[in-house]
C-alpha cells in the first residue's frame, strides 16, 4: 500500500476524525496531504472537497478522503469534479465493495455519524482493496461518457 499518495481533508465538523485518520495513514506508511482548519473554526467545506478532488482528478495524488458532519455535502461537491468517483461510505462491506465496482478514488466519512474505529476500518479497507474491472469497468466507461458528453 505504500506506492498510494493520498489527500485528507475536513471541514470543522471532522477535525478530529481527520486527526484520528491521519494517525492511521501514518501507521500504514501511506504518504498524505492535508487540509483543512486546526481549530473549530467554522470553514465551508465545498473549496475543500474540490481541492482533494482535483489533486486525485490530476494524479497529483492516488487517492483522497473527505471528511464532514455527515460526509454528505463533502461527496456532492467532490462528484462536480470529472474524473471523480466519490463513495460516502458508512459501513465496512460498502468500503470493500465500492472499490471494487466503483473504482471509487475518493471516500467521504460522516464524523457525526462513525466512531473513530469503526472509520478506521473503513478507510484501511478501502485503502486496501482493488478494482474488480471487466463487467464494473464497462459501467464506469458509461459513466465517463455520460460526463465527458455536451448536454
Ligand atoms: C457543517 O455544519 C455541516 O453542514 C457539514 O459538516 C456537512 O455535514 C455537510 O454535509
């Protein structure tokens, strides 16, 4: 897992579950960048989750996690960006599931929804499992054609 470089971010309702999972990427050597505010002041979380999204929509980095209140609004604002297939996962089979169908490249966590541990788990599982391809390739192909068209 060491070869995957990873951007983190959160808006104020994850500073600590950002700090929780930044000790995690740390102790599975996995390198990372990091933004979002050190206190609890209140940020928006749009500018965040579309600066993690472009760094992974350009392979600046692997992969990126996004961290909100519910993880929600975190997701929608990450999904704008092309290229991005961003999972908001609350449970440790959808974790290994959206890896490999959706080839998600983006996870967003709720941290008033999980405990830290619970979290955890969540992440190293999707850190750790790989796209399945054939049959969800071809569905994610519709996916970026869909995007990629003029509407
Ligand atoms: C901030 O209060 C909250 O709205 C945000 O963290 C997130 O849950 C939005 O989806």
């Amino acid at each position: 897992m060491s070869a995957l470089k990873v951007a983190l971010s959160s808006d104020h309702g994850g500073i600590e579950l950002r700090k929780t999972i930044a000790h995690l990427l740390e102790s599975l050597d996995v390198p990372y960048q990091e933004f979002g505010p050190e206190a609890n002041e209140s940020v928006d979380y749009p500018n965040l989750a579309f600066t993690v999204a472009n760094k992974v929509a350009t392979n600046e980095v692997d992969r990126g996690i996004l961290i909100c209140g519910t993880g929600v609004g975190m997701s929608i604002a990450a999904n704008k960006v092309p290229g991005i297939r961003c999972a908001l996962v609350g449970d440790t089979f959808t974790a290994h599931a959206t890896r490999e169908h959706n080839d998600s490249n983006v996870i967003a966590l709720g941290a008033r929804v999980l405990g830290p541990g619970l979290a955890a788990d969540i992440v190293k599982i999707w850190l750790e499992t790989e796209f399945e391809g054939g049959r969800h390739e071809t569905r994610l192909n519709q996916i970026a054609a869909f995007e990629q068209a003029e509407h």
